[in-house]
C-alpha cells in the first residue's frame, strides 16, 4: 500500500515539476538546462539555485532529469545536440567523464581557485555542489532482542546481536567494501590505507565479511528502495543516503535513526558537456551557485552539506546537526577516495556483480 | 506466310500486341503489391535486421587499439610474442600515448584492463611520462618503461598490448562462455573462477524457462480444457478473466506480486492471521518469486492456444472413445491430447521462447543469484558500458533460442502450430 502510495506521489511530483519548469519568472535573458537526480533533491536546488538565479543572475535555468550514466552524455557530445548545460553527476562519473573526455575543464579564475573548496571535491572538469554521505539507519519501532541499540558498523554486521534482514546497494561495490572494512575492526581512518598497501588481502577479506551476512541480505538499487524497505519492514537496518533517511523521518513522520559512524562521504559536482556553444553561461551557472551565501542556502531544503569552507561557515546550527558534515557527525567518518575507485571502479564491480549471482 | 504471323500476334483494341499489355499489366500489379508491403519490408530491414546484424558485428569487433593507436596495433601485430616486441615498436607505442587524446587513451586503457586487471592505473602513469619516453634511445626503451613501472618487465603486459591489437577478435564470445585465450600459447582456457559467471547464467537462463514452462502446461491445461468445453456463455466469461490480465501491463502484474508477496504483504498477513505460519514466509525476492510472477504472467500465452485448438476438437470423438469402452482418462489421453499437440506445442514454445528473454520480472520478485542472462545483457551494455561482452551475450541468447526453435521444428514441426 505505502509502495502505491509513494509511486502516486513521485507521480504528482513529477506533474508538479513540469509546471514549475514551463512558468519561469521574469524572462530573462540568459537561458540554461540543468540536469540533476529528480525527487526531494531537485526540489532543493530549485529553491536554492534556479527560481534566485533569476532576480540574482538575470538568468532562466530549465530542469531535466537524468539516469547518471555516461552514455547519456556521450550521445549528446557525439551528435553536438546539447539538452544539458550543467549536470549534476556524482564524483566518480565526472572523473570517468572527464578521462573519456566528455566535459570540459572548467575556468577555475573564475571559480576562484580550487582552495577554497573541500578536499577532494574538485577536478580539472568537476567542482563540487553538495556533500552527501552513505550511513546506516533502523527503524526506531523495531525492537532487538533484549532493547540493544545498534550503534557501530559492527553492530550492523552483528546477525545474533541484532537479528534480521538488512539493506545493501545493489549497484556498486563502492562504500559497501569500506562498510565490510570498518565493520570487521579496521579503523576508518586506516581503511583506504589498508586497501592501498594490502590491496589484495584488504579486499578478500570485506567480500568475506560480506559473505558473512549474504542470506540476510536485500539488494537496494535505487535511492527511494532504501527508506522504502525500512518502513515496510522487509529489512531491520539498511545503509542509504542521508538525505534520503532524513526526508522520511521529517516529511514523512518515520521513526528511522540514522547511525553516524563510518560513514563514507561523497560529493556530488557540477560539470558541463565537452563542446557546448554555451560553455559560458554554464560557468556563470556555477560560479554562482559556488558562492558561499547561495550554496549555504541549499541545506535548509535538504540535509546535503555545502563543498566550500565559506558556506559552512553560513549555515544555522539547528540544520548544521543533519548535515554528513557537522563536526559531530565527522568523528568516525571516511573521505571516499574517488581516486582509488576510478582506477577499479569496473574491474570491482564486475566481480562484485559475480560474487553477488555466486 | 505474311498472313499467319499476323494471326499469331493478338492485337489488342489499342493496336499494341496483346501479350504487351499482359506483362505490362501484370508489372503494374507486382509494382502495386511490392508498394504494399514495402512499409513492413522497411521496418523489418530498418527496425530489426540492420540493428540485430550490427550488434552481432559488436560482439567480434575489437576496435579500442587499432582505432586510437593505429601504428601501435600495427606494429605489435608484427610481433611474434615471444621475449619483447622490438624497440621500435616500444617508441611507437609511447609516441602514440603521449599523443592519444583523453578520450583515446580512457577507451584503450579501459581495454587493456580487461586483459589484465590493474594495467590501467600502470598504463596512466606511463602515459604521463610518455613524451619523454618517446625520446629515449632504442637501448634503453625497455628500461625507461621499468623506471616507470616494473610490471613493464613482465612479458605478460606486452603481450596483452599485442592481443588486444587485432580489429576483430573472438575475445568478448569466448567471455560470455568463461573462456579466454591463454595469453601466451593462445590456447582457450577456462577463465579465473572468480570472474566465471556466465555458464551458470545460461544454464539457469534455460532451467527457469523450463520450469516456468512446464508449470505453465500443468495450470493452463485444465483452464484451456474447461474454456473449450464449457457452454459459450460460460466460458466467455472466464475468458475475460483469462484476458484482463494479459491486457494489464507487465509491469503492474510484476509490482503486484511484489507488494503481495512481500514479508509484510498480504499473503504473509493472511497466512499468520488465519494460523497456517508463525513467521513470514520468504516468497519474494527468490526463485519461488520468480516463478509465481513469470508463471502468472505467461500463463495466457499458453492457455490461448490451447483453447482454440481445444475448441475445434469434435466432441463426438471422446464420446465415441467411451462407447468403444475406454476409461475416461484413457481416452483423454489416447483420443483428445493427441488432437491437442499443435496448441500445446504453440503454447510451450510461445511461453519456452518469451521466458528467455525475461529482464524486468526477475529483476524485481528474484534475488541477485536469479537473473537471466537479460539481466547481464543490460547490466554489460548500460553500468558497464562494455559492448562487446553485451552483444556476445546477446548472441548466444538468440542462438539458443534458434537452437530450441529448430529442436521444436525437428520434432514437432513448425506447420503443426496453431496459435489462434
């Protein structure tokens, strides 16, 4: 029933959105199409980015969706038919983008250089937009044996202490092999290390781990699966994306809790299309949505941290404690290093989806 | 003389000989009928033989290192890989890195990966240094390549240059069947068992076709019989409720069965309420799921035929059967499902060859060790982007499903359909 409920929703949400982007405010000079992930999220840049763009920047930004994969970028660049002027990808795909050439370097002059932006968080063709974080998270009605409280990536691997089905992403091996890490006692600090140094070992010993908790695993593949399987009680625990948790406990009255510790950070960035006519006006896009009082403004929408120092600085302390980013949220957390996962994101994946079917 | 050939040639009204007229006739009327189905002859050409012929080129193409490396290629390919490719075939491949574009270089390395995992992040760092290390002289190539990385001494990695570097190769079909060629000898060997997923894909591909196959037969043979036998009033009825669901979308039906299956679905609920299990059943997300959903939704397939072949049955035979003193069930068996075999055979190929080719039914009601080889083909052609092992895959799903198609013509006989 909630799974009718919730896809009837995205419906009207999606109706919503149509009527949204054809009533742009002011026609303003400059036109641009932004392409991003739908949902909650889209939501946020529109109130935060697109409807001031208008009145800040003179500018017009139309809203599509996309699937983030690169075939969808690769068409548009091969026929030179441009739908997207700036999209928001993921890390990892803006720099596999970026390797095959796809996007562009962007003007860092005018972005005002990489530094004041977080580590890791820039590229020659991608900049930062949002700080996002993979967590795990229960249901706060569920009872385990004996009232025990998960607390620890431990705990999340823990089939006697704390019995039942648990959620995992379908898709990628990436964050799920540092889950299996840090649940097995390696120090999030040292997981990256570990897995440069004894790449081998590091990485037989998270598929075991993973093994070890295989049967009670459901596979998640789509963003809204994760808080979905919670709420219909097919998993006891699951990892997700902190926003995600967080729009179900405050938008719609869920009970879930969402457990800060080893959780691994991501970034989502900007990037505009290799040879786009429009090249320029996608820059003045991002630099604008890069200064630090538009990009603080984002977080009240949706608990997404901002990419620049300066922005943190911004935001209120009430919002500051949802965000991946808040200090107190930080003490056990892990940087992804895009980089290690660029070189393997493939040849993990393929024997991450053969260790799956096995 | 004069008179008969004159006799021998009809002239029509208009002067022009009759046979003329005829042929010309009669090509105005082929041209009229090619016209007609010129329409669909476009579509098929267009629509699915063109895309099927070029997707099945893909899967024997090789074309990453001949396309952005071309000396390279050629240059390895002179190569008769045994100790090292020449020294200067060893500049040529650093003058044609440094000079790849980034595009270029991202498609060859993504290449050679697949040979030997972990050549991408080595080739990188030499592509980096690749301008100097066109320079060097041809004594110390070699050596500049070690500094670099001391993989490069391991004959392995050039080899894989050389393997990849032939435009057409059997590298993604031997792939889809966990095969490889032995880097050295080019023998075909069995692929790493870590990276061996495919045959068992396949065989389980067949094995839930079959199944769902033959539950299919068990359930839609009384349906089929009880429609063709029943009063038309009747049986109208109940084909429309053999209909409806075949009208709904597939992906409804498939979502259905989700939500009704699920630990707290409606089945669960229903099951404890009344007593008949304590726990939640696990129905879903299996392959218990996986043939409940491709069952009830191929269901129709099978019955339709059957009805209607069941329908011209004269039921005068099974009477006389009876009257010659057969039991019930051996007249059945002796008189009416021998008459039944072409609708039963339409059925079981229809539902058989449909299965196959499943993708989303699985991918939602079955867990990660019940995808068929569809799942693979999407997972290849989009997440991964690697083509060649898709259409490979792709190949031997369609040459199974020619394999089955002539087993069935072999033994039943294709003039034996009857569909409707």
């Amino acid at each position: 029933m909630k799974g009718i409920l919730s896809v009837s929703a995205a419906a009207l949400s999606g109706v919503a959105l149509i009527g949204l982007t054809a009533v742009s405010p002011a026609q303003a000079e400059d036109t641009i199409t932004a392409a991003s992930w739908g949902g909650a999220y889209s939501a946020s840049q529109r109130e935060a980015y697109y409807k001031p763009a208008a009145k800040e920047i003179d500018m017009t930004v139309l809203e599509d969706e996309w699937g983030g994969t690169l075939s969808e970028i690769r068409v548009q660049v091969e026929t030179g038919d441009y739908k997207w002027t700036v999209i928001d990808a993921e890390t990892g795909t803006g720099l596999a983008a970026c390797d095959e050439g796809l996007v562009a370097e962007l003007d860092w002059d005018m972005l005002g250089g990489t530094d004041r932006f977080l580590p890791g968080s820039t590229s020659d063709c991608t900049v930062g937009t949002i700080a996002w974080a993979t967590i795990f998270a229960y249901d706060g009605e569920h009872e385990f044996p004996g009232g025990a409280v998960p607390t620890t990536l431990a705990d999340f691997y823990d089939l006697e202490k704390f019995p039942g089905k648990r959620g995992l992403y379908a898709n990628s091996p990436v964050v799920n092999i540092e889950f299996a890490l840090i649940a097995d006692g390696v120090a999030p600090a040292d997981v990256y290390t570990y897995l440069n140094e004894n790449e081998d070992e590091a990485l037989d010993r998270a598929f075991a781990k993973m093994d070890s908790i295989k049967d009670e695993v459901v596979w998640w593949d789509s963003g809204a699966m994760a808080p979905q399987l919670l709420s219909d009680g097919e998993v006891v625990m699951t990892t997700a994306w902190n926003g995600r948790i967080y729009n179900a406990i405050v938008n719609e009255g869920q009970s879930f809790v969402i457990v800060w510790d080893g959780q691994v950070i991501d970034y989502d960035i900007w990037m505009i299309p290799m040879g786009h006519p429009d090249y320029d006006l996608g820059m003045k896009f991002i630099e604008y949505a890069s200064r630090p009082e538009v990009m603080a403004r984002q977080s009240q929408y949706i608990s997404y941290g901002p990419t620049t120092y300066a922005a943190s600085e911004l935001i209120n302390p009430d919002i500051l404690q949802h965000l991946p980013t808040a200090p107190a949220n930080l003490t056990n957390a892990v940087w992804s290093d895009t980089l290690w996962w660029a070189d393997r994101t493939e040849e993990l994946g393929e024997r991450f989806q053969v260790w799956r079917s096995q | 003389m004069a008179s008969t050939a004159e006799t021998d040639v009809m002239i029509a009204a208009d002067g022009v000989p009759l046979k003329t007229k005829l042929r010309r006739a009669e090509r105005m009327r082929k041209i009229w009928a090619l016209g007609l189905i010129a329409p669909l002859f476009i579509f098929i050409v267009g629509g699915f033989i063109i895309p099927i012929i070029s997707l099945m080129t893909l899967s024997v193409e090789d074309p990453e290192i001949p396309d952005a490396l071309p000396r390279t290629a050629e240059a390895f390919s002179e190569w008769d890989g045994k100790d090292y490719p020449s020294t200067e075939s060893m500049i040529i491949f650093a003058e044609e890195l440094a000079a790849a574009s980034r595009g270029e270089f991202g498609r060859v390395s993504k290449r050679l990966n697949y040979e030997i995992s972990g050549f991408k992040s080595m080739l990188k760092a030499t592509a980096r240094a690749a301008d100097d290390l066109a320079l060097l002289p041809a004594d110390e190539i070699l050596q500049g390549y070690i500094d670099i990385d001391k993989d490069w001494e391991d004959q392995a990695y050039w080899r894989a240059v050389k393997n990849a570097s032939s435009p057409y190769s059997d590298y993604y079909v031997l792939w889809a069947l966990d095969l490889k060629r032995d880097g050295e000898s080019r023998e075909i060997v069995s692929v790493d068992e870590g990276r061996a997923v495919y045959v068992e894909v396949l065989i389980r591909t067949i094995e839930i076709s079959v199944a769902v196959t033959i539950l299919c037969f068990i359930m839609g043979l009384p349906v089929a019989y009880l429609l063709a036998t029943l009063p038309t009033a009747k049986s109208n009825l109940l084909l429309i409720l053999v209909l409806l669901p075949f009208w709904t979308s597939l992906l409804v039906r498939t979502t259905s069965w989700l939500v009704l299956l699920q630990n707290e679905g409606l089945v669960n609920d229903l099951g404890i309420w009344i007593g008949l299990w304590n726990e939640p059943l696990e129905l879903v997300r299996n392959r218990l799921g996986v043939y409940i959903a491709m069952t009830h939704i191929l269901l129709p397939f099978m019955v339709l035929p059957m009805f209607s072949v069941m329908k011209s049955i004269n039921p005068w035979h099974m009477r006389a059967a009876a009257s010659l003193g057969a039991p019930g069930w051996k007249a059945f068996l002796k008189v009416y499902m021998p008459q039944c075999m072409p609708g039963v055979g339409a059925g079981t190929l229809l539902v058989f060859i449909l299965s196959l080719g499943y993708y989303i039914t699985p991918a939602l009601v079955g867990g990660p060790d019940d995808q068929m080889v569809s799942y693979w083909i999407v997972q290849n052609m989009g997440r991964n982007a690697n083509w060649g092992l898709g259409a490979a895959l792709s190949l031997i799903l369609l040459g199974i499903t020619m394999v089955m198609f002539f087993i069935y013509n072999r033994f039943v006989g294709i003039d034996n359909l009857k569909v409707n």
